[in-house]
C-alpha cells in the first residue's frame, strides 16, 4: 500500500500545481484513502518539502490549495509526524497570515484575504488535532495566540475598508461591491472559533 500511497500522492502534487483548482478531487482522495496515514516517513518528508514550497509560491491559487491540503494531512497525522513537522508547518502557515501590504486592487485583497483564511483554517486544524496530545498542545500556544490576533485584525480591515469604500462613494456600496465585502468580512468558521477558544485553554493543567 505504501508504494502505491506515494506514487498517489506524488500525482496530486503534480495535479495541483499544475492547476489550483484541482485541490478538491485531491482532497477527495486524501480523505478516501487516508494517504497520508500510510505512507512512510521519507514519503511524509518531501510531500511537507512540497506543501512548504507551494505555501511560499507567489500564486495565491496555489497557497489555498496548499493550505487546505496541509489541514487534511494534520488530521492524518500521527502524533510522531506531527511532532516533526509541527514547528515548521506552524511557521509556513503564521507567515501567511501577516496583514495584506501594497495591495493595489480589490482583487489583489481578495486573494490575499483568501490565502490568510486558508492558513488560519489549517492552523486552526493543528490545534484540534493537538487538543489530544498535551505537549503538542503546549507548543502550539504561541501560535494559537498569532491566530487570534490575526483574526481580529483580518476583522479589523474588513471593517476600515467597508468604511473607506463607504466613505468614498458617500452611498451604501451596491450588490456586487457588497458580495465583495461579504468574501472579506465572512465570519471564521467552527475550525476557526475553536482555535481562538482553544488559545484560553493551552497550556492550562488537564
């Protein structure tokens, strides 16, 4: 099952980098044949080499893709692989979510919104899987803690740039600018709010 487990899983790489949107029949699989769970340690080694580099790629169709593929392998994880690639998945996935800089049109904060959602959901994904394991749940406090505030700033802009773009116009913003807000403004997600309630609770005696 291994060898076939990586020949897979080197398909979906090629799948996915060849086209973003490949992503959900990618996760399909993952899912339905639990890869990720059977695959040996230099098979799980060079996907996360993989996943890392499409994180830091400049396309940010690839790093949703990426992301959400990495929060279905921390779900498949064993708690060894997790405490091997913890740190640096954490890292990859927190340098996502710095505040948007020089972006010049709305697309280019739509896409830059979208990639951070995607990283707080894959970090919010590490912190659940954690929650059974108390030393790795410890480790993670740190970026549990940049989760939340980067949620709250995530909010924060939506609502400056609602007020400019209010501001600007002198009227309320019509249907298609407000399906724009509603793509920037849309609440965290139950794997999100989890992370941030979790941020009170690492760390504290089980």
């Amino acid at each position: 099952m291994a060898p076939a487990a990586s020949s897979l899983l080197a398909t979906i790489l090629r799948d996915v980098d060849a086209n973003p949107a490949n992503v959900q029949g990618a996760l399909a699989v993952l899912r339905g044949r639990t890869l990720i769970a059977v695959v040996d340690t230099q098979t799980l080694d060079a996907w996360s080499s993989r996943l890392q580099a499409l994180l830091r790629g400049p396309v940010p169709e690839a790093r949703v893709a990426a992301a959400a593929l990495l929060s279905e392998t921390v779900q498949q994880c064993t708690q060894f692989e997790f405490a091997r690639h913890r740190e640096q998945w954490a890292a990859a996935l927190l340098h996502l979510l710095q505040p948007i800089s020089e972006a010049t049109s709305e697309a280019a904060i739509a896409a830059a919104t979208s990639v951070r959602l995607a990283a707080a959901e894959a970090l919010a994904h590490m912190v659940t899987v954690s929650a059974g394991w108390p030393g790795e749940r410890r480790e993670l406090s740190g970026a549990v803690s940049r989760l939340a505030t980067a949620l709250v700033s995530m909010l924060g802009e939506a609502t400056t740039q609602h007020g400019a773009a209010y501001a600007h116009d002198g009227a309320p913003m019509d249907d298609d600018d407000d399906s724009e807000v509603e793509l920037v403004m849309a609440p965290p997600d139950e794997a999100d709010r989890s992370a941030v309630v979790s941020a009170g609770q690492i760390g504290a005696p089980s």
